[in-house]
C-alpha cells in the first residue's frame, strides 16, 4: 500500500488507540489540554519516521526481491520503530514538560510508562491488524463500496 | 639585488606551473552507467491475481527490477535523498518545532505554528501529488474452478513494484463470480 495513502489512516488509528492511555495515564499535575495535546503531538512527531522514513530504510516501501528476506527486514524493522517512537517521545515529553520546577522522579517515571504502555497498545493492535489482514479484507471492500 | 633575483624566480615558477597547469591531460571523464541488463533464467517471484480499478483488458504487470540486473536499487540502498527519507524527516523537524513554538513560543507562537503546519501541507501535498496511486483500491480475485483466459493479453512493465500482478477487469471479475455462484460461464 502507497504510504502515503496510509500516513493519516495509520496516524488516526494511533491517535485514537493512544489518547485515551495518555489522558488516563500521564501524572495528575498535567492539565486536560496538555494531555490532548500530548496525544496528538507526540504522535505527530515520531509517526513521519516510523511511517515514512524507517520503511526505506529498510528497503519496505518499494520491497525489492534482491534485498533478501522481506519478513526479516519487517521484523528488523519493527525493532527499530517500536524502539524509537517510544524512546523519543519520553525525550519529547521530557524537553517540553519536564523542565519546569518541581516535577518529582515518581511523575516522571509515570509519564514515561503511560507513553511506553501507549506505544505499546498502538502496536499491538496494529500487528493484530496486519496479523488478520484487516485492511484487505475488511477496509479496502468497504472504501470501495463508498466509491461505487 | 637578491630581491630582483628572488622575484625573477618566483615569476619564472609562475609561469612554468601556469604553462603546466594549461598543458595539464584532460581528467579521464567517468564511464556512461550502462543501461542494466535484462536478467535472465527461472526465478520465484511474488504473484498476485487482482481486479483491476477500471474495465479494459487482462494485464500481466510486471515491475522493472524483476527484469533488470541490478537496475539502482529502492529502498535502503537509494540513500538519505529516497523521497520518504526527506519528506519524513521533513515533516517530523516541522511538527517538532510547530509543537514547540506552540508551547514556548509567547506573542508570535500561533503564527509560526500555523506557519508551520502549512509547511508540513505543502510538504505531504508535494510528495502526495508526486507519489499518489490512483484513488481505486485494487483487490484480490480468486478464480472459481474451470475458468478460462484466452484471447488478449497486454503487458505492463511497471516502474517499481513488489511482484507480478495479474488485473483482471471488473466485469470478469463479476461473471467469475456469477460463475462460481450459478456453476455456469458467464460472458462479461
């Protein structure tokens, strides 16, 4: 599937399955807004590079035979994206809401667990998604029938 | 005296590296890449039978680098300038700044947000309008048993691809299935 296509289906999805974990999870002495805004930002940031960036490096957007194993490069792949979003969203978080006085280490060890555990449900979902080939089977009939 | 004599010689080096420096070959100009090779013999590759997203004839699409030996590969080894590399890493430097001048940014933040964020929109219009598929999905088709294609068939050799594709025109897809449904063949 064209990636581009993908980016804002991809980045809803994430959004939806994220949000609510960050405005449950993150430390009561972030207010609402900030916590909707972490839901959408945060993703923001780091989603270009996991949709876009890290699928060519890892020969995944235009998958060319000669590159070798194409399960193992996902695999490879999925390593590297599950890592870096929710490391640099932690660093995110930290620059822009962390460096105000009196944050203690407990809030901030659990924002950073709300953003892992965030992270760690959008993925799960996703592969559960891919695992059952939700969108061949289920969203491309659909968006078809919209066109028809 | 010396001075005369020292700046004769540094006139006459002048004009012996310049005369040299005129006479110098010409560097050997790099080898034209050759056009790639057409790749021969029995492979395995992906295969996949799809209805296409307009009526016309069956095509039998197959992507270049299956027929090419070496032809500039995709992907990891298109380097730091592969379209996505730079628009990912675009889009992502535009909304990390965005959110930050939104958060710190005082009396001109909102500007240099929305500034950014068309930023980021023209960015994911460019490469969008550069790297759109056509707005049709294509789906898979499966053959029902004892159907047949005779006739025509064109041949599509694609830029960039993953495997060969066979399109299958909607109306067959639809007598296919009719097919498998009543048992019977149906003309398109």
């Amino acid at each position: 599937m064209n990636l581009w296509i993908f980016f804002p289906i991809g980045y809803t999805f994430t959004v939806l399955v994220e949000t609510p974990i960050l405005l449950l999870l993150l430390s009561r002495r972030h207010p609402l807004s900030r916590r909707l805004f972490a839901g959408f930002w945060l993703t923001l940031c780091t989603y270009p590079i996991v949709v876009l960036v890290l699928p060519a490096a890892f020969g995944l957007a235009t998958p060319d035979p000669s590159l070798g194993d194409l399960e193992f490069r996902r695999i490879a792949y999925l390593v590297v994206a599950e890592t870096f979003a929710p490391v640099a969203e932690c660093v995110l978080f930290y620059v822009a809401f962390h460096s105000e006085p009196g944050v203690t280490r407990g809030e901030m060890a659990r924002d950073f667990a709300a953003i892992v555990l965030a992270n760690l449900a959008s993925f799960g979902l996703g592969e559960l998604i891919y695992a059952t080939d939700w969108f061949q089977n289920v969203a491309a009939p659909w968006l078809r029938s919209l066109g028809t | 005296m010396t001075l005369c004599r020292n700046l004769l010689a540094v006139a006459v080096a002048l004009v012996i590296a310049s005369a040299a420096g005129a006479n110098e070959a010409v560097p050997p100009q790099p080898p034209k890449p050759a056009a790639p090779a057409l790749k021969l013999g029995l492979r395995e590759v992906p295969f996949q039978v799809m209805a296409a997203p307009r009526d016309g004839e069956i095509t039998l699409v197959v992507p270049a680098n299956l027929l090419q030996e070496a032809a500039g590969k995709q992907g990891a080894d298109a380097g730091f300038l592969h379209p996505l590399f730079l628009s990912g890493v675009a889009l992502t430097l535009a909304f990390v700044t965005g959110g930050f001048v939104l958060l710190r940014g005082g009396r001109h933040g909102k500007t240099i947000a929305a500034a950014t964020v068309l930023v980021a929109a023209l960015v994911v219009g460019y490469a969008a309008q550069a790297n759109i598929a056509p707005p049709a999905i294509p789906y898979p088709v499966k053959f029902p048993t004892g159907v047949r294609f005779d006739g025509k068939l064109f041949l599509e050799v694609a830029p960039e691809g993953t495997g060969v594709k066979l399109l299958v025109p909607p109306s067959r897809v639809i007598a296919m299935e009719k097919m498998a449904e009543t048992g019977k063949e149906v003309k398109p």
